[in-house]
C-alpha cells in the first residue's frame, strides 16, 4: 500500500485555486441586487404610503367628519 504525502505546496496550491474559483464565483452577487433592490422597493413605498395616508386622513376623512358632524347637530344630535 502506497502513502500519499500532501507537502505544505500542494495544500497552499489547493488553497490557491480553492480562492480564486470562489473569487470568480458569481452566483451570490445576484442574489444580493435582489435583495438590494427589494429593499430599496420597500423604503420607497412605506415613504409613499405614509405621504399618501396622511393626505387621505386629513383631506377626506376631515372632510367627512365635518359633514356628520354637521348633519347631527342640524338633526338635533
């Protein structure tokens, strides 16, 4: 039976090649722009729905809490 002996080089050599296959490796890189732009999606929209909401809070929902208050007190309420 023959022993195989690895030397510091070979292990170095296996190293080497083991860093530049996950340097060229670029399959993560398109998971993080989606996960990157996922994120900029949703600051983007919780901004504009908060815009949004607080139009709609004091632009419609005042002008209907005027008319029912007024129709109730002209009703006698």
């Amino acid at each position: 039976m023959q022993v195989v002996t690895k030397t510091v080089s070979d292990h170095l050599l296996k190293l080497r090649w083991t860093a530049r296959r996950l340097c060229r490796d670029e399959s993560g890189a398109t998971a993080i722009e989606y996960g990157l732009i996922a994120g900029l999606l949703a600051v983007v929209l919780i901004a504009s729905m908060s815009v949004v909401g607080t139009t709609i809070r004091d632009g419609y929902f005042k002008s209907v809490t005027t008319a029912m208050q007024d129709a109730m007190t002209s009703a006698g309420y």
